[in-house]
C-alpha cells in the first residue's frame, strides 16, 4: 500500500470527525438562541401584563442599559463587584482545599476542626457584615473577607468528602508498593479528590454572587449590589433589572471560564465537568 493510499482514509476520517464536531456545535448554539429567545418571549409577557412599575420590559432593561454604559457606572460597578469575588473566592479555594485535604488524611485534626466547621458554616455571611465593617471598615477588606468566609467552608467540605471517598483498595495497594504518606496524597488521594474540589469551587462561587449583593448594599458605594440597592432608592425598576441582568451574565461567564481552565489544567487528573 502506497503512502497515498494510508493517507486518504486518515485525512477524509479526519474532516468527517470535525465536520461532525460543527455541526454539534451549530446545533448547541441553535439550542441556546431558541432557549434565549424563550426567555425573552415570557420576560415581554409577564413586562406586558404587570406594566412598567413592577416588571421592566427587554426593550427598557436594554435602553437603561445602554445609558449606564454610556456614563460608565455598569462597567465600573461590575469591576468592582467581579474583583471583589474572585479575590475572596480565590481566598477559600486556596485555604480550603489544603485545609479539606489535612482534615480528611488526618483523623484527629477532623475531629478538633469539625465542630467549628459545621457551626459556622451554618450561620450566613450577612449576619456578619456589620461585624465585618466594624472590625476592617467600609473598604475593599470587609467585603472580601465576608466572600471568602462564604466559600471556605464549602470547598473545604467538598474536599474532605472527596477525600474520604477514596477507594480503600487503591490506598492499601499504594502501600503495599512501599508509597509513602505524601506519594499516596499526590498519586492517589488528590486525583480522586480533584473532582470535589472543583465542584465546591464551583459551588463557592455561586454563594460568593449571593454574599456580593448583600455586602455591597450595606457597605459599598460602587458595586452591583449597590446598583441594585441605588436604583430601588430612585424607583428606577429597568435599572434592578439591568443590575440582576448583568449578576447573572457575569455568573455564568465566570462558571464557564472556570470549568474551562479546570479542564485544561487538570486534564491529567481526569476531572469530568
């Protein structure tokens, strides 16, 4: 057989895999406009039957959009509010991933941190705010240190569970092969563990969008949160949805990059999201 001839089947099996792999991706794309256009379809109806005072219409929610755009308050407020989150969120990935991992290798430090663990994870952040403004100030502090206690607590849960989880044979064949305490942690724990990691991550995020809202209308000036709470003050209804709007958007654009870099990163780590 010719070189030719090995060549041909290879390169029309490679354009028939990637002409597969556009058309999937038309058709998710398809999917999301009609999905879209959906929700826009109800957003209209419920604006249509409730009037302006309660429901902002698309066209509206967009013209008010456009105008806080043009004087530069969106785009400040979600700076802001998008730095204050991912510095705090950032905070209780890096504490609580180590923190999740030490507690459920080491029996003994579970059993001295768990009982803090479960009450405070218990008792919501905005129950703190006032504490947080009083102890680091109405400035950037206060707000990231009410974030990071917000994710903390759930990566480092998630942590533990994935720790614990681990198959019980893998460890005992780790140690038959003469691993020690740290090869078992690196080779075996943490690729098991990697999944619940990333999903409390994820989960911390979440909840850090919720703690944002309720920290920035009671200590902050510049914010999405204080957007929110501004525009309510001045009857500004279009403006609350254009706030709620943007909280979602930027969501979502931070979940997506962050199942994108968790794939990419650790890819050898078989993380499925």
């Amino acid at each position: 057989m010719s070189i030719v001839d090995r060549e041909v089947p290879q390169f029309t099996a490679a354009m028939s895999s990637r002409r597969r792999r556009g058309g999937a991706g038309l058709a998710l794309v398809g999917r999301y406009a009609v999905s879209l256009g959906m929700g826009v379809l109800v957003w209209y109806l419920l604006a249509l039957k409730y009037g302006p005072a309660l429901v902002s219409s698309p066209a509206q929610t967009a013209e008010a959009a456009w105008d806080l755009l043009r004087d530069g308050s969106l785009i400040e407020s979600v700076v802001a509010s998008g730095r204050r989150i991912l510095i705090g969120w950032a905070l209780g990935v890096v504490v609580g991933a180590p923190l999740g991992l030490v507690m459920g290798r080491v029996r003994i430090v579970r059993q001295l941190l768990d009982p803090y663990i479960e009450f405070f994870r218990f008792i919501p952040p905005i129950a703190f705010v006032t504490l947080a403004v009083i102890w680091f100030g109405l400035g950037e502090a206060s707000k990231i240190v009410l974030i990071f206690y917000t994710s903390v607590f759930i990566v480092t849960i998630n942590t533990i569970a994935g720790v614990l989880s681990v198959n019980e044979s893998k460890l005992r064949a780790a140690s038959s092969m003469g691993a020690n305490r740290r090869q078992t942690l690196t080779w075996v724990v943490l690729p098991s563990t990697v999944p619940h990691i990333v999903t409390g991550a994820r989960l911390a995020m979440g909840n850090s969008f919720l703690t944002i809202v309720s920290a920035e209308i009671v200590a902050a000036n510049v914010g999405l949160g204080a957007l929110i709470w501004q525009s309510r003050n001045y009857g500004r209804i279009d403006w609350v949805f254009v706030g709620i709007i943007t909280l979602g958007v930027l969501g979502f654009l931070f979940d997506r990059v962050l199942r994108l870099v968790a794939g990419k990163l650790l890819a050898r780590y078989a993380v499925k999201l």
